[in-house]
C-alpha cells in the first residue's frame, strides 16, 4: 500500500465521545463509514478494529448524568472515509 493511501485510511480506534482519549474531531468531520460484520452501520459510538469490536447506543436508556449507555458487539470491523468515494482504502483487520 501507498504513503498516500495509508494517510487516507481512518485511525484503527476512534469514539464521538469528546471526553475519550480516542476522540478526533478533525478526522470525524470526514465522516467515517463503518462496516461491521459485513454491514454499513450509522449507529456506531466507538469502534476498535484490532480487537474487532464496536460500542452502540443501548435503545434509549441513558445513566445518571444523561449520557447513552452503550453495548460492546464483538465481530469484524472495517472503516474508510466517505469523502473518498467509492474507491476508498479500507482499515480492516488483516
């Protein structure tokens, strides 16, 4: 794989979660697709692609202070960015 498409493939962990340490504002304004276990989702909270896992909100239940409680799915994850079209490198798990 190229130098310029590696810089073009989405970091291997990412969350929408501004507190988490894993968070990126600047690559989430790209807009990241997520694949997993052979589907596109759009409800993806933090995903993981070493250790093939993704966080989803748990229905409308929430905790304490407000925030989405979520569930940990394990299985195969793949990301790319959508403002590559539809010939973007894809990060996956090899």
């Amino acid at each position: 794989m190229s130098d310029e498409q590696q810089t073009d493939l989405p970091p291997d962990h990412l969350s929408i979660d501004p507190r988490s340490k894993h968070f990126d504002a600047e690559k989430l304004q790209r807009g990241v697709a997520i694949r997993f276990k052979g589907r596109v989702r759009t409800d993806i909270e933090e995903y993981s692609i070493p250790e093939s896992w993704v966080r989803v909100q748990a229905g409308k239940t929430v905790d304490r202070k407000g925030r989405p409680l979520t569930i940990k799915l394990n299985g195969p994850v793949e990301a790319w960015y959508e403002d590559l079209g539809e010939d973007a490198p894809v990060n996956k798990k090899d």
